[in-house]
C-alpha cells in the first residue's frame, strides 16, 4: 500500500501499535490494565502513577516491571529484546 504522504505510513503504524497495546491491556487485572494505560498510553511517569494510587513509586517500579514482562510475553515481544 503507498501512501502519497510520506509520513501518513508512520501514523497509521503508531495508531496500529496503540491498538494492539489496547488489546494486550485488556488481558491484564483491572488495576494493572489502568497503570499499564497511564504509563504506556498516557505517558504519566512513575511518581505520578504512584501518587494517583497512593503508593510509594519503587512499588509502582516493580509494578510496572511485572505489567511490561507480561505484555512482551503476549505479544512476543520478549524474543526480540534478546536478538543483536
């Protein structure tokens, strides 16, 4: 598929990968699908996150340390991070 805007690909592909992340969150508890969102989606940073849910931000850390393990492993993320 050509696009006659050279930059129209990179916007389709970036909306293409919120979806996908969508769809991965879904698969998540409630709690960690809404932290994964504000971290991945909305671009809040740990303290943020950690003061929205009144936790310390070493425990929204290792929160989001499990969330994004999780979500490589669905969507096979993980096997890349290790090639060259």
């Amino acid at each position: 598929m050509e696009f006659p805007d050279p930059n129209a690909f990179g916007a389709v592909e970036g909306r293409i990968l919120v979806c996908v992340v969508q769809q991965a969150l879904q698969n998540l508890a409630p709690q960690d699908a809404q932290v994964g969102a504000w971290y991945l989606l909305e671009g809040l940073n740990e303290q943020a996150i950690a003061a929205r849910l009144g936790v310390s931000q070493p425990a929204v850390s290792k929160r989001l340390k499990r969330i994004l393990a999780q979500l490589r492993r669905e969507l096979g993320a993980e096997n890349e991070e290790k090639s060259p």
